[in-house]
C-alpha cells in the first residue's frame, strides 16, 4: 500500500457493545452528579455530632463537587497515559474508600480529606473516561447517547437522596456512609465494561492497556516514534473551543443556583415544609424525561448540524424562566417554575458535552473535557457561594433568580453570536477543494473555525483524521495530504 492511498478503518459502531457503555455511563453520571446533593441528607446527624454550623458541615459536598470538576486535567492526563479502563478501576476504589474511611471519622477534617477529597477525586476518575469511551462508541447516534447517559443524573438524585434518609433512620451516619461506600464499588463494574471499540477508525494507536483513549499522538515521519501529549493545551486556541469555555463559564455562574435556593425561597413565601421539598421532585421528574427526548432531537439530520444554537436557546430559555419567576409566590407559579426550568435545565445538560465534542472532535476531546470542567469548578465556587452570601446580607431571593437568569442567558446570547460572528464567516475567497460539496457540515465545524491554520505538524481539531504512511526519503517538510470530498465524514 503507498503513501497515496491511506485507508481509514470502520467507524464508530453506534450500537452493540455500545449499549452496554452507554448503561455504564449513565451509571457513572448518576454518581458524579447525584452523590455529591445526596450526601446532603446527612448534615443534621453530622452538625449534632460534631457540633458545627451548616456551612462547615456543606463543605463536604463543597469540597466532593471541587474536586469532581477541579481535577479535570489531571484526569486528561492519566487517561492518555493509561487508557480509561485501569483510570475508571482506580477511580472506583477510591471513592468507595472514601466513603467507607469517612464512616470511621471523628473531626469534620477528616471528613473533608476522605469524603470530599477521596470520593471527589474517584468519582472524577470515573466521569471523564466515561464519556470519552461514549464518543468512541458513537457517531451518528452521539447526540441521543448523551442524552441518555445525562439522564442518570435525576434518576440517582432522585433515588440517593430517599435512600440515604432510610440509611440514616435505620443505621445511622456511620453505617449510612459505609453501605454507600459499598454502593460505590459499582464503579468498578461500569469500569470493566468500558473496553475499546474493535475498530476505533483512524486513531492510529492505542495505549499499554490496550484502551484507545482519543489521545493526542504526533509521529515523526523519519524516525517513526510516536511523541504523547498528555494533555494538549494547544485546544485553547482553538476559537470552538475558546467560544465554548466562556459560554461554560458563565453559564456555571448561575445555573445551578436557583435549584439551591428553591426549597428556601418557597419556604419564606409561606410553602409548607413538604410541599416546598416537593419542588425539587418536580424538577428532577422534568428533567429525566427533557434529557434524552432532547439528546434525540439533537440528533436529527436537521438540527444536528446546529446543536450549537439548540444549546445557547435551551441556555436563553432557562435564563428567562429565572427572570420571569423571580417574583412567584404563589404555589401553583412555583410548580410552572419547576416544570419550565427542569425542561431547559436538562437540554442543557444534553447539549454540553455533545457541543463540546463537535467544536473540538473526539481526538482533543479528553484534554478540552478536563479544562473546561477545571473552569467550570471555578466557577461553581463563585456563583452559589455569592448567591448565599447575598441572600444574607440583602434578605431578599428576588435579585438572586434576576442574577442568576442574566448571567445565564447571556451566556446564550453570547454562544449564538460568537457561533455566527466566529465560527460562521462568510468565505472570502474561491471554495478549496476540500471545501466543495458541503464540507461546513457544522456537527465539528472546522471547516469553518480553521480557516487560519497551525503551522505544519499540529493536530487538527477533528472530524477529517488523515493517516499519513510517508515514505522512507520523506521529511517532515512534506505534508501532502489531498483531502477528496468522498473521503469527508
């Protein structure tokens, strides 16, 4: 076979094996997401025992949620490094010992170091991998796979939280703790499963443990070594991916405060105690039918091309439910509240990380995954901290949902019109070749975000992956690669 004709290996399966991934996803997102609010039900019983306030006794949850996002890039590099399976495995133990060590404790600090630092960092080490090995597995289907792995989100939260309650009231906090450390363990079984696709297409190699995690590899042609970024950094001038970071940002700064302020605000506006905590039953039961009703719509051939407009409108959406509801005080506008914001709330976690893979493609995927969840922890210990400290200090929930709606809605505003400012420019110029027959597909959008392109020798951001066998007189200054328009995915 010469140099001229590369041939590219099958791609993604968009099923098999893949259904078993995406359940073990759908597990794992449950855990990340889910685990952390769970643990909530505990703090009574931990404030009586160790005699601390409310907000030293939510730092545990604080602290499990930092590192979940915190600790991103770190997962990047471990999983290049090692593959996803051996990552998920050692992620899985980790957060059951945890949980299990946190059973035993007898300060709050030892609670912060096993329960927060342990278990954030395992359920981190299981997140990631996750959805990297999901895109591996899907393509065409890979807007609806999202949606169905995001769901496991309100379907855990959903059930964690009632059956801490009746691990409390049977067994204590301690004994609580420790048979959820054991729930855990099912990490572990959702990482066995994770094993590479038998055909990952053109990425051309695969780690020592034999996972092919979407790493970033440069070979230099005369020597044939293969030289390993552990986490490619070089995304971040990828102007995809600089639209998405900033939108993700401002959009973390106010998401998620209006679901931890909910309870309290209907409270103050005379809801009884049980209806109040109902509210929150409201949004999670909208949001696991929204997710993957929403990740199918994504998927269609219409709207996939522009899921980037779909997610900043899901992101208007549920920024303007927040202003429109700021002054609800009645029960009956409370519920229309849930039942709109749990809606938009989960086309948004649908859309994010799909849009995230489409800008940048499933080869950078692992490294943009862990810097820009490293953002958005920073922004989580921005916003919902700011948002309390206010509702102190000013003794009033309304500003909180007005500011909570404008930073999310102009995070929204800003996606849309960075899309079609940045992403979206007319050509200037007479179409390339490779450009003929519709290449602005828009599912990766590179056609259109690289039109100013890195020097010879970078990776491009996705979609079209050629594998160059160059030849042995072959230098590195010779990078011709014909792009044929029946050749694009």
């Amino acid at each position: 076979m010469g140099a001229s004709s590369p041939r590219r290996g099958p791609g993604p399966p968009d099923g098999g094996w893949g259904w078993a991934v995406l359940s073990a996803c759908f597990v794992i997102t449950g855990f990340a997401y889910g685990f952390p609010k769970a643990v909530s039900v505990f703090f009574r019983a931990l404030m009586r025992d160790f005699g601390a306030g409310y907000s030293d006794t939510a730092w545990v949850s604080s602290i499990m949620l930092a590192m979940l996002y915190g600790t991103g890039p770190v997962s990047s590099i471990l999983v290049t490094r090692f593959g996803c399976r051996p990552v998920m495995l050692v992620g899985g133990l980790l957060a059951s010992a945890g949980m299990i060590l946190a059973s035993f404790a007898t300060r709050l600090l030892e609670l912060y170091l096993t329960a927060g630092v342990l278990t954030g960092l395992g359920l981190a080490l299981n997140f990631q991998p996750s959805l990297i090995m999901l895109g591996l597995y899907f393509e065409r289907r890979r807007p609806l796979a999202n949606g169905l792995a995001a769901a496991g989100s309100p379907v855990f939260l959903s059930a964690l939280s009632p059956l801490g309650q009746q691990l409390l009231e049977h067994f204590g906090w301690r004994g609580g703790f420790l048979l959820l450390g054991g729930l855990l363990l099912n990490c572990c079984a959702c990482g066995a499963v994770m094993r590479p696709p038998p055909g990952p297409g053109p990425r051309p190699r695969r780690d020592s443990a034999g996972d092919a995690p979407g790493e970033a590899e440069e070979e230099a042609p005369s020597s044939g070594r293969t030289r390993r970024r552990l986490l490619d950094v070089t995304v971040c001038a990828d102007r995809a991916f600089a639209v998405y970071a900033v939108t993700k940002f401002l959009m973390a700064l106010g998401l998620f405060v209006p679901a931890i302020l909910l309870v309290n605000y209907a409270k103050d506006a005379g809801v009884p105690d049980s209806e109040a905590a109902f509210l929150l039953s409201i949004v999670g039961f909208v949001d696991i039918v929204a997710r993957p009703a929403c990740g199918a719509l994504a998927g269609l051939a219409r709207l996939r091309p522009h899921v980037a407009y779909l997610f900043s409108l899901a992101l208007m959406a549920n920024g303007l439910t927040d202003l429109s509801s700021a002054r609800a005080r009645t029960y009956g506008a409370l519920v229309a509240f849930c039942i709109a914001f749990g809606l938009s709330y989960g086309m948004v976690g649908a859309l994010q990380f799909e849009v995230l893979m489409a800008a940048v493609g499933a080869p950078r995927f692992p490294s943009a995954l862990g810097l820009v969840l490293l953002l958005e922890a920073v922004a989580v210990l921005i916003g919902p901290p700011s948002a309390g400290r206010l509702v102190d200090a000013l003794k009033n929930y309304e500003i909180i949902f007005y500011l909570a709606g404008s930073e999310v809605a102009l995070a929204g505003i800003f996606m849309a019109v960075a899309t079609n400012c940045c992403l979206r420019r007319p050509k200037d110029g007479p179409p390339s070749p490779g450009t003929e027959g519709g290449a602005g597909d828009g599912e990766e959008a590179e056609a259109e975000v690289d039109s100013d392109l890195p020097p010879a020798g970078t990776e491009e951001p996705g979609g079209l992956e050629a594998v160059e066998v160059p030849s042995p007189g072959a230098g590195p200054s010779q990078p011709e690669v014909k792009v044929e328009p029946g050749l694009d995915s």
